[in-house]
C-alpha cells in the first residue's frame, strides 16, 4: 500500500538521525545512510509490513580517480504498489570494511560476496565468506573491478581447492556434476549431498563463464557498447541490449520515438515467444517425452527463421540501438509476423491439449521442485520463477518501459511453485505475448525510428533501467565516465538472483528430478558469471 | 492417442525447411577432411562451452530438432567426451574453464578432431582483451576446423559438417 513518498517519511520518522540526504534519482528515491545504520533502516524497510521492501540490486561504484571513496547501492523495491527506494552509503578513503545486511536480508548473500570479489570490500558479518567469482586459483588481491585493475592483464593462477559446506554421517554421500555437463549446456558445478535417494542439501559453485564483462563495459564509448550488451547472455538479446539503452537514453535526456518504443515491444515479445517455446519442449524431453520437444523445437525454429527474416539475425541481433532501433519493419513485413504467429497460436494449443492430457506427464511435474512463497519472496526471486510462486512481478506492468504503457501486459501468477506452474506461467505467457503483438500490429505508429543522441552526460551521473526479459527483471546501472566512455556499468540477469533459490526448490526431491527442475527455472549461466 | 497422431499426421515432415547455407567464410581444410576419413560415416561430437555467450549452444541444439536433424546424417551429440570423435568448442577460453578445457581434451581418444565453433573460439570476439580470458581455443589445444559467425547458423554449422562427410563418401569408404 505504501509508495516510496510514504516510505520515505515513515522511515525519516524512525531513522531520522541515520539519514544524511534525500535525493531523487530519475524519480526514484534516493536516501543516503549513514554506513553503520544502515543495517538497521534495511531490515525495517524489509520487514516493516507496511512496506515490504524486497533487494532487487546491490552495487558498487569505485569512484576513483575523481574521489577516492566507494558507494554502496541498495535498491529496494516495495510491495503492493513495486515502487523503487534507494539506500546509498559511502566508504571514504581507505575504509574497507562496512556492515553486511546479509544476516538480515537473505537476498543480499551473493551480492555481497560479488563486492568482495569484484572490490575487495569485506562485509562484516557476512555468514560465508567464501570466494564467488574469484576461484580459489585466481591470485590473492585481485579484485577487478577496482579501478587501479589493467582490463587486460590476463590473471596468473595460484593453488587453492574450493570447500564445499559438507554434510556427513553415517550414508551420505556426495555427488559433484559438472563443469562440463552431458547435454549442450553451460558450464556449472552443483555438488549433491544425498542419503540414499532425496537431496539433503545442494551447493552450486558457478562463475566458470566469468569473461569480465563488467570491466569491459568500462573500455567502451556510451553509445558504442548495445553490442556488448547483447552478448551478456545470447538467448536474451533484446532483453540484455534494450536495458542497456535505456539506461543509456536517460543519461543522455534521448526521447525514443513512438515507432521504435513499438517495435522495442515487438521484438522483446517475439523473443519471449521463442525461448517460451524452447523451454516448454526441453521440460518435456526432460521427463522422456520426445514428442512435445519435437513439436516445439519445430515451432521455436519457425519464429527464429522469422527473425532471420525480418531483422537479419536469428536472435534479433542488432536491432536495439542507442536512441531507438537499427532497423524499420515495413507493412508487409509486420503481417507477415502476425501471419506466422496466427498459424502457431492454434497449432501450439492442439499441443497444450496432447500435454494437459498425459497423466504420467503431469505426474512427473506435479510437486516437483516447489519452491515456496515464502522462501521466493526471502531470495526476492522474480520473473517466471517468481510469477509461478505467487510472487506478483512485472516489469511491463510495474514500471513500463518500451510500449507497454500503451498496451499493459496481463501478469500470469501461479501459486503452488511447482514444475508444473512453471510450465504453465510459460503457455499462459506464448498466448500473452502473441495477443500483445497482435495489438502492437494493429496500433504501431508511423514516424521515425531513432534520435541520435547528442549530449554527452556529464562525468558522475548515472540512471538505471529495468526490462522484463522473457526470464525476468533485467536491470542495469550505467555511470557516465569521463568524455562519453562508461565508468560504471552494473549488469544483473534474473539469473544471479534466481540461481541460490534453485538450491531450496530440489530439497527432498531425487537427484533424477534435477535436470527436469533446473529445466524449468531454465538460468542462464553466461548472464550469471558475466 | 489419436489426437497424438491426428497432430503428426496435420504436421507432416518439416525436415529440410530452411534457407541453404552459403558456402563456408573458413574453408575446410584438407587436412581435417583426412582426419575424419576414419570415423567413416558417423561424427559423434562433445560440445565444450568455455565462455560463450549460449547463443552458439542454442544453435547447435537447433541442429538436433527436427528441422534440421543432424542425426540423418550420423551426427551425434555424445554425454561424455570418451565417447567423441569430434569436440566443438565454443566461446573464449575464460580463465576458470582453461584447466576444464584441457582435461576434456586429453580425455577424448584419438583419432580426434577440434571444431571452433562462433567469433568467440575463433578470436574472442567482443570478449578480447578482457582479464578474465586466456585467448581464443587454439592458443590452449590444436583446431582443425573453425565455423565463423556470430553465431553461426545452423545451416551454416551443417554445411561444414558435411563437408568433412562428403569426402567420405567421396572416398568410396
């Protein structure tokens, strides 16, 4: 019920003396806290039931050479009505250390242990310390992100295991998987700890991929890096590079036009449509159901052919541009996409019938995996995992972007966290996106395509931008460096938060049901380890 | 049951539909076409990500669906690297997957053969430079046939595939 004025005055009243400054951010607000309260105004702004607030970002900013001194960023976002709220503190100079809201917040654990890797701030009271990014081979003191770090000096190894939480006693045993996994798939490590067949715990140590995408933003030009940003993780392109120009767009006071804000929507939608697809067919050949994989991978191809197309790339590469997109759709092309998706709309539901039908189907994926509400909403999961454990999430609704304050999406929302819900959020959202195109078709506006940016931001300032991906939120945090080059570009992919919930939902379940649960959170690795 | 098959006979065969590749940008060189020689008409590969970006995974899974059926060919996708004759890598060689990579390698039998597969394996792509990655596959292990795109399209990745398979058959084998 509390918006983010409301919030703010309720949290002035209780910590009026722990706030230092109240500042809009493009219009979201800002408070910034004292570094040692602000453990205490998190958990209230957490746990208070008036606002409920949830992590959905934590970052850092090294803002060296200009000042020597790091900020820290909590992005909140409240309940009922998904306001934003930021809590900003500094370390000045040589300070290293500064209170972790771990204990607290359950969803700041990786965050923060990414700080520590990436900026060798060490957060006190942190419960696992452990390295996250950094493998225990990468050499001690090196923290990437710190900006005396040369971008291009490949690391040196040093010796060193990773220790794994061990559960032990009579009849436990472990089982490692990975990296290198049997299908065509990233590369991770999960290591099972089972007493014959129910997992008893399971640890996921990633960060295999980790290619320095952060620190590669910061080698880049503003406008020169939509590239980049689409190969954080290639299955969400659009996603990924329509984030980042958002983000771009503000800093730079760039006013898309109504035609490209359109086909943003469109591609954005076409890409959901296909990875929906794909991921519907790999759940069922995951429980040995081959004929649903076929007919979806046939489906999925068909919409990639149409990408190829219409845009030139079968992940829509290239379309998002700085200031709107790189390339026009005439009228043809436009019926030519309805026209396609009119002749998969019902040959996808002749399939929905042949899966709603198979009893031993929806046996497999019935209270399989559940992650529930509670433990959903601690890890402050979100996007189609979110959405199939009654957390009622959605960027296009929340906050529109794109078109969608034109045409609001309808969120699906599912309760029981199953595989099963996971699943059908995915085929209550092809029809959506479908429907959306459809009015997109019907109502797109004529006019140009893109505005080229002309003003150069000044050096400091930084805007965020969210993009409901087909997995989730996307969020990034881009900071104007000196000359248009980028001096800070956070990236986060539902993934990094979705992830750790994976190792609550197989709790119970048997290790031959893991593939089939990792299947339907489906993360992607790549926008994980960035 | 026969809403199964209504559906599959409604389908048909979608085999085969999809625009023809151009020819290959890195031709095949002549010695991984002899390499091959021995696996006659099948290729069984591995697939090993070291930091791809997952657009080159989705496209090789792409080649398994039934469009574009690699298996009419003999082309498998093999669980474990004992199993292959061929390892198609993908993506720069990041720091933590070096050591991964080179295991894998060592543990393929001979005969074997390397497919660098996308911008990434080939020269890094956008991810160059970066102090998290260690150089392109070939600085690590020995490549014999490289696929450029980014990604490549399955199309493309099949013509090349089949390519090493038609000088089988050339061969008389």
């Amino acid at each position: 019920m509390a918006d983010a004025q409301t919030a703010m005055t309720q949290l002035k009243e209780a910590y009026g003396a722990s706030i230092m400054e109240m500042t809009p951010i493009n219009g979201t607000p800002r408070l910034r806290v004292i570094k040692d309260d602000l453990p205490q105004v998190a958990h209230y702004l957490h746990t208070h039931p008036n606002l409920r607030g949830a992590l959905s970002l934590l970052w850092a900013v090294d803002h060296r050479p200009r000042e020597t001194r790091y900020e820290l960023c909590y992005l909140f976002t409240l309940s009922e009505r998904k306001d934003w709220l930021l809590l900003c503190t500094d370390l000045q100079g040589d300070e290293r250390l500064f209170p972790s809201i771990t204990p607290h917040i359950h969803a700041a654990q990786w965050y923060k242990r990414e700080i520590r890797d990436m900026f060798g701030l060490i957060p006190q009271g942190h419960p696992d310390l452990r390295r996250l990014i950094r493998h225990e081979h990468w050499p001690k003191g090196a923290h990437p992100l710190k900006k005396d770090f040369p971008w291009d000096r490949v690391l040196g190894r040093q010796q060193g295991e990773h220790h794994f939480r061990r559960i032990e006693g009579e009849g436990v045993f472990e089982v490692p998987v990975g990296p290198i996994h049997a299908g065509i798939i990233e590369p991770g490590h999960f290591r099972f700890s089972v007493a014959g067949e129910p997992i008893m715990q399971l640890e996921i140590h990633h960060f295999w991929k980790h290619r320095g995408v952060e620190k590669l933003f910061e080698q880049q030009e503003l406008t020169a890096a939509t590239p980049l940003a689409e190969r954080v993780s290639g299955d969400t392109t659009v996603g990924h590079s329509l984030a980042y120009c958002q983000a771009v767009e503000i800093l730079m006071d760039v006013e898309v036009p109504r035609r490209a804000r359109y086909l943003r929507s469109l591609f954005l939608e076409l890409e959901r449509v296909h990875n929906h697809l794909g991921d519907v067919g790999a759940m069922c050949n995951d429980t040995a159901y081959a004929l649903p994989h076929a007919h979806c991978g046939r489906m999925k191809e068909q919409i990639m052919q149409l990408n190829d197309r219409v845009a030139g790339s079968r992940f829509l590469r290239g379309v998002n541009r700085v200031g709107g997109v790189g390339i026009d759709l005439t009228r043809e092309q436009l019926t030519q996409i309805v026209a396609e998706l009119d002749g998969i709309e019902p040959d996808f539901t002749e399939l929905e019938r042949i899966l709603f039908a198979n009893a031993s189907l929806t046996d497999r994926l019935e209270t399989t995996g559940v992650l529930t509400e509670r433990t959903a909403w601690d890890h402050a999961v979100m996007g189609v995992v979110g959405r199939a454990s009654g957390v009622d999430q959605d960027i296009r609704r929340d906050h529109p972007f794109a078109a969608y304050v034109e045409l609001p999406p309808k969120a699906v929302l599912y309760q029981y966290g199953d595989v099963r819900a996971r699943m059908r959020v995915r085929l209550d959202e092809i029809h959506e996106s479908i429907r959306l195109i459809r009015e997109i078709e019907q109502g797109i506006p004529q006019g140009p395509v893109l505005t080229m940016p002309t003003e150069v931001p000044v050096q400091g300032t930084w805007a965020f931008s969210a993009v409901e991906g087909w997995r989730g939120e996307i969020l990034y945090v881009v900071m104007a460096g000196e000359q248009g080059k980028i001096h800070r570009c956070k990236v986060r992919d539902p993934s990094f938060v979705n992830w750790p919930a994976i190792q609550w939902a197989v709790l119970g379940n048997i290790i031959p049901d893991f593939p089939l649960i990792n299947k339907s959170f489906n993360l992607s690795y790549a926008g994980n380890d960035l | 049951m026969f809403r199964i098959i209504k559906k599959s006979l409604k389908t048909g065969v979608v085999t085969g539909k999809y625009p023809r590749a151009e020819t290959p940008v890195v031709p095949v060189v002549q010695e991984a076409k002899d390499k091959t020689k021995l696996f006659k008409r099948s290729l069984t590969i591995r697939e090993v990500d070291t930091g791809s970006c997952n657009a080159c995974e989705m496209e090789m899974n792409a080649l398994m669906n039934p469009v574009y059926d690699a298996e009419r060919f003999g082309i498998h996708i093999a669980a474990s690297p004992r199993h292959a004759d061929a390892l198609v890598v993908t993506g720069p060689v990041t720091v933590n997957m070096e050591r991964a990579l080179k295991d894998v390698y060592k543990q393929t039998p001979d005969p074997k053969i390397v497919i660098a597969l996308g911008d990434c394996a080939i020269n890094c792509g956008v991810f160059k430079g970066s102090y998290a990655v260690t150089g392109p596959v070939e600085r690590h292990i020995p490549v014999d046939v490289h696929i450029s795109g980014c990604p490549p399209r399955p199309t493309e990745i099949l013509k090349v595939l089949s390519e090493l398979r038609d000088e089988r058959r050339r061969s008389g084998d």
